[in-house]
C-alpha cells in the first residue's frame, strides 16, 4: 500500500525490522481521514484500543481510525488520546 502521509514522532516499525514508522501518523483517503497510531502501552497493547467508540470515529482498526469530517470527531477525547500518546512518548 502506498500513500502520502502527515507523520510525527518516528519509532520502528515491529512488522519490519529497521523500517521507520511515524507515531502518529494522519493519511487523507479518497473518502475519509485515517489516524495511524504506533504507541504502545507497558503491557504491550496499543493504545488505541482504549479509546476505541470514544473518538466519533467512522471505523476503527487496530491500531488507526477513520472519520469523514472534523466535526464528527469527539475533540476532547481526541486530545485525550494525542496527550497520553506525548506522555508515553516522551524521551
């Protein structure tokens, strides 16, 4: 799959040894915006999977969401989400 994408933050990408892989990343589709997220939680899980129903997402996969319009988006739990992704990040 190839596609332009806004990322920020760079860690390695697990599937792919040596592979660069933004944290975050934001793709805009044909039709929607995908949020693509690499952090983890302590016990491995990503976490995404927390918020998952929470952010006015469109779809949802395991580790990226998708939503049409800004609008739609919960912005509180998406900033949630960005803060606890700065906080586990943070070097």
């Amino acid at each position: 799959m190839r596609f332009k994408m806004i990322g920020y933050g760079v860690t390695e990408y697990r599937a792919k040894a040596g592979t660069k892989w933004p944290i975050i990343g934001v793709a805009l589709q044909k039709n929607y915006i995908s949020v693509y997220i690499t952090a983890r939680k302590s016990d491995a899980s990503l976490i995404t999977e927390d918020y998952r129903g929470k952010l006015g997402e469109s779809r949802m996969g395991r580790s990226n969401f998708s939503f049409e319009t800004f609008a739609q988006l919960h912005q509180e739990a998406v900033a949630a989400l960005v803060r606890e992704i700065a906080k586990r990040t943070a070097t």
